[in-house]
C-alpha cells in the first residue's frame, strides 16, 4: 500500500503545483488587462489563450454587469479552495491509506 500511497502524495503535490503556477498566469492576465498591451505580443497572447477559455466559462454562468471582470477573482477562490480544501483531504487519505 506504500506505493500507492506515495503515488497519491506525489500526484497531489504536482496539482498543487500546477494550480499555483496558473494563479500566478491569472494574476498576470489580470495585471495586464489594466494597460492597453498590444495584442500581438507573444506573452499577451499566452495569457490570453491560457485564461480566456475558463473566463468565458465563468462569465457565461455568472452575468454579471459590472465593469469589473470578477471572473480572474473567481478562478483564483476556486483554486485557493482545492489547495486549501481538496488536496489536504486527499492527501490525508494517502497517509491514512499507508497505515
């Protein structure tokens, strides 16, 4: 059962990764959209493809006219809620599983 477990352990320390690093291309997407940044740019394009999916997702379900775009605020509670809630309890299982 050890294997298993520390293949659980491992696979939720790589979601945790992956999930910071993307709260980190959300906020960047986010700072960006306060300038006018040329829509060309290789980075902005980046951080267009990797946030304009999930934001249209959320803007979609959630209409709300404000104009504010609440959409990064949002994917960032969700995440911060499987790091802080999701993985924790998963990873718990693991070591549980292990014993």
């Amino acid at each position: 059962m050890f294997i298993l477990t520390n293949i659980i352990v491992a696979i939720v320390l790589i979601l945790n990764t992956i999930l910071t690093i993307y709260t980190f291309i959300v906020i960047g997407s986010a700072l960006i959209s306060w300038v006018n940044p040329d829509p060309r740019n290789p980075i902005v394009r980046t951080l267009r493809m990797l946030t304009e999916p999930l934001y249209q997702k959320i803007r979609k379900r959630i209409q709300l006219n404000t104009p504010i775009d609440i959409a990064p605020i949002i994917v960032i509670l969700v995440i911060m809620f499987i790091q802080n809630g999701i993985l924790p309890s998963i990873n718990q299982f693991a070591i549980i599983l292990g014993n």
